[in-house]
C-alpha cells in the first residue's frame, strides 16, 4: 500500500512538474509581433485545468527514465498537447461561433474569426516545433492523433451518414476529437520515460476511455451547468446531438411532445441553409431537458465507463501515479465545469 509520505512527497514533485510546465507554455507562445503573443497567451492564460499536461506527467511516472533529461522531454510533451489542446479551442470557437471560452472573451470575438484561426494555427507550428525534439516515435504517435482530431471534427460538423446510427456516431466523434489527444497524452509520457510497449499501450487504452468519460461530461455539463467558463446549450445551439439529447429523443412519452419538437431536426432549411434553434428555442430546450430523466441516464453511463477506465489500470504497479490517475476517473464523473 502507499503511505501518505510517499503521496505528499510524489504530489509535492508533481506540482513541481506542473509550475515548470505552466511558466514554459508561456515563453513558447512568445513571438517577436505583439498582437499575435498577446492573441496566442490569451486562451492559455484565461485559465484551463491543464488535464493533457497533468497526463502527461503522470504517465511518465510508470517508465524507468526518471532523471533530468527526462524531465525535460515530460515538460516538453506536456506543452505539445496543451498547446495543440488550446490552438483547436480556438479553430473550435471559430465553429461554435463561441463568445466565451475558460471565463473569458473567446479569440474570435476579441480578434475576429481571421485571426483567431490563424494564432491557432500558429499555436499549432509552436507545438510541431517542439515535437521534433521528441523523436520519431513520438512524431509518428503525434501525427496519428492529429489525424483523428480533425477527422473527429470533420464527423460532428457533417452529422451522420444515412444508415449510421446516431449514438455510434456520436460516439466516434468523440473518441476522435477529445479522446484521441487525451490517449496520446498518458502515452507520450510513458514514451518519453521509456516504458515498454505494453505499458504505453495501456496508458493510451486508460486515456482513450478517459478522454471518452471527459467528453461525455463535458456535454452533459453544456446541458446543466451555468458555471462552466462558457455558454451553456451551445451543442444545442449549434445543432450537435449530445448523449443527453439522443436518450431524450427516445422517449415515447407524450409529455415530451414539445421537447420533441423543439429536439427534431435541425438540418438543411428550403433556402438550403441551415435550420438553426432560435434564442427562445435553445433557451426552452435546455429547461425542459435539464428536468428530463435523460440526464440522469446520461451520469450512469458516464459512471460507467469511469468504472471500466478505471479498471484497465489493474495490471499497473500500485502507488501514488496510479492512484492519481484512478482519483481523474472520479474527478471526471463529478465535476461540474
Ligand atoms: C471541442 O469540442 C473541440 C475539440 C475537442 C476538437 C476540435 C478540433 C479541431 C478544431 C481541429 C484541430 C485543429 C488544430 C489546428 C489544432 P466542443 O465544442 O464540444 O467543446 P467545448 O464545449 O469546450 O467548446
Ligand atoms: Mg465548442
Ligand atoms: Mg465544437
């Protein structure tokens, strides 16, 4: 079992760890033009719970590279994912026409849609910038990931193909868009501390499920919560599916005839536009389905899935990183932004 000296003495290197990580995202957006280091600083220093860093690390602590050189590739990792995390938040918000990201002005109302994208983008060339440093190994996983974010996102914004089952579809955009970085982050760790091929594999199956956990909540907390940094109902808004909204449609209860209605498709209008929910609609929508048992049944199966996250670290050594990698599965489950 692991005593409480050793977690206070890991959590105190852990946080160590993360203050380095924290004051190097910043000198690595740094650029020579003032607009685009405020535009880039920006998002990361709105705020953000840095989860993909905080992976990082802790992934690292299950391969035998524990020294300073390896310390430095962890750091270096950590910021690879952030920064590719933060630049697709504001290619997301570009999207999402979002008007508030981590508590503050989102990028594109600030500096218009031009712009925006492109700091993501330059966000984007910092983090292969630093990759390099890595390894080919490391790229190759990096590329793979990046793959799968697009493509993630490129499904949700397409909708499902005729035939495809909404829920699976939905399903796969997020194991795409949200878990694939979440996965890759536990294993670059584990690659860079040089852990055997199995222990990278279960590092990523664990931030696979993870990232998949996370993504649903996230959707559940667009549904419930006022406090999360951004609008609530923007997958509403945006005509996004999200597991609470396809369990309510299921229903056959004639009290959800409006909610129904309001839920039914959003899609190509006769002017071959889209149909989008107006302001009253979305507003009426996320009321009805915040009472609605849908949410409930949403939670379960996020508790679920955090349960069998949680049990594929079984084979991994006990101690304080496995540990805090099984507290995350908690964490994920009951936070409420
Ligand atoms: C957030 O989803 C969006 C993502 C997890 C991925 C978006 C991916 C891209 C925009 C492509 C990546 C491009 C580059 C250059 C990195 P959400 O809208 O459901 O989350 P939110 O509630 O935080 O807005
Ligand atoms: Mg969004
Ligand atoms: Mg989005």
């Amino acid at each position: 079992s692991v005593s409480n000296v050793d977690i206070a003495d890991f959590e105190a290197v852990v946080r160590a760890q993360m203050e380095r990580i924290e004051a190097e995202l910043l000198t690595a957006v740094e650029a020579d033009n003032e607009v685009l280091s405020e535009a880039a600083k920006h998002i990361i220093e709105a705020g953000g719970k840095r989860f993909r860093p905080h992976l990082v690390v802790l992934g690292s602590k299950f391969g035998p590279l524990q020294d300073r050189a390896a310390e430095g590739r962890v750091a270096t990792g950590a910021i690879v994912v952030e920064l590719t995390h933060v630049a697709s938040l504001y290619h997301d918000d570009v999207m999402d026409d979002a008007t508030v990201r981590r508590g503050s002005q989102s990028a594109n109302v600030r500096w218009g849609n031009s712009l925006a994208i492109l700091v993501g983008d330059y966000l984007f060339a910092r983090a292969s910038d630093l990759l390099t440093d890595l390894g080919m190994d490391v790229v190759r996983t990096y590329a793979d990931m990046f793959n799968r974010l697009v493509r993630g996102q490129i499904a949700e914004t397409v909708g499902p193909a005729d035939g495809v089952d909404p829920l699976d579809h939905y399903l796969q955009v997020l194991a795409d868009k949200t878990a694939s970085l979440i996965a890759t982050s536990t294993r670059v760790g584990a690659m860079v501390a040089g852990a055997d091929v199995p222990t990278q594999d279960l590092l990523a199956d664990y931030g696979e499920q993870l990232g998949l956990v996370f993504q649903l909540s996230d959707d559940i907390i667009d549904i419930t919560s006022d406090e999360t940094g951004k609008t609530p109902g923007t997958d509403l808004r945006e005509g996004v599916d999200t597991l609470p909204i396809l369990l309510a449609k299921r229903s056959t209860d004639p009290a959800d005839s409006r909610l129904l209605e309001l839920l039914g498709p959003v899609g190509p209008a006769a002017d071959g536009g889209k149909r989008e929910r107006t302001e009253d609609e979305v507003a009426e929508a996320l009321d009805l389905l915040r009472k609605h048992p849908a949410i409930a049944e949403a939670r379960a199966d996020v508790e679920r899935r955090a349960e069998a996250a949680r049990r594929i670290l079984d084979p991994l050594p006990d101690g304080p990183a496995k540990a805090a990698l099984a507290d995350l599965c908690d964490s994920v489950v009951t936070r409420t932004s």
